[in-house]
C-alpha cells in the first residue's frame, strides 16, 4: 500500500505554493525599498554632499516608502546630508 506523506498532498503544495508567492512579495517591496534608499544616497552623491555613516545607516535602515521618497526630494534641496531630517517633528 503506497504512504501518501502529507509534503506531497495537494492542501500541502498549495500552502508552499502560497508561500512562495508571498516571498516573492516581501522580497520585492524589499528590494523597492533598497532601490529608493539607494536612490536618495545617489543624489546626495551627485550633487557632492558628503554622507556621514549615521545618515547612510538611517537611510538604508528605513522600510517606509513614503518616508524614502520625501527624504529623496529633499536631497534635491539639501546643502548638508542632515538636512533630510531636518523639518520631522521630535527630530524623526
């Protein structure tokens, strides 16, 4: 009599399938996030700024999109890399 083992069940390769896709998600909003941050870096760059570790390490260390995209609009207006920080409230 043949075993069926549960990984080869129809309910468990949906599940990995679903799995799967939901990696394939995360990894791509991850990878639009370190696009972004790299995004506002480059800006900075080109235009000369220099970028002290601790503003490079808040950079990459944000997961917010939207946050990303307004620190990459300031870059455009930005004289020193702190100035991306600059106008949030308690010094966000």
């Amino acid at each position: 009599m043949p075993v069926n083992y549960f990984f080869r069940h129809e309910v468990a390769e949906k599940v990995r399938a679903e799995a799967r896709e939901e990696g394939r998600e995360e990894g791509r909003e991850e990878g639009v996030e370190v696009e972004r941050a790299a995004m506002v870096l480059r800006i900075l760059d080109w235009r000369g700024i220099p970028v002290p570790d601790s503003v490079r390490e808040r950079v990459v260390g944000c997961s917010d999109l939207e946050q990303l995209g307004l620190w990459a609009q300031r870059a455009v207006h930005a004289t020193a890399a702190e100035d991306l920080f600059a106008e949030e409230p308690n010094g966000r």
